[in-house]
C-alpha cells in the first residue's frame, strides 16, 4: 500500500488528495451528468 507520508512514532498515515484525484472525480462526475440528461439515471438530493 503507498501512502504520502507515515509518522512511525504516532503510527500515524496521511493521504493527499491531490490534483490527479480531483481531475478523476471531474470525468466521473461528467459522465454522470451526462447520463442523467439521457436519461439513463435518476438524479435526487438528499
């Protein structure tokens, strides 16, 4: 498993969320969206 960085002493892990993740979760909300406005998947808030 990768992680960005690990404090063995406090046995602590950190995971960045950076640039590459947002830009994945941009695609798969386009497609999304794109499916809603064919119809093929129901948007609702909650």
């Amino acid at each position: 498993m990768h992680l960005d960085s690990y404090n063995e002493e406090l046995r602590l892990a950190f995971e960045f969320q950076g640039s590459q993740y947002y830009h994945q979760q941009k695609i798969h909300d386009q497609k999304k969206h794109t499916l809603i406005k064919k119809g093929f998947l129901n948007s609702s808030s909650s």
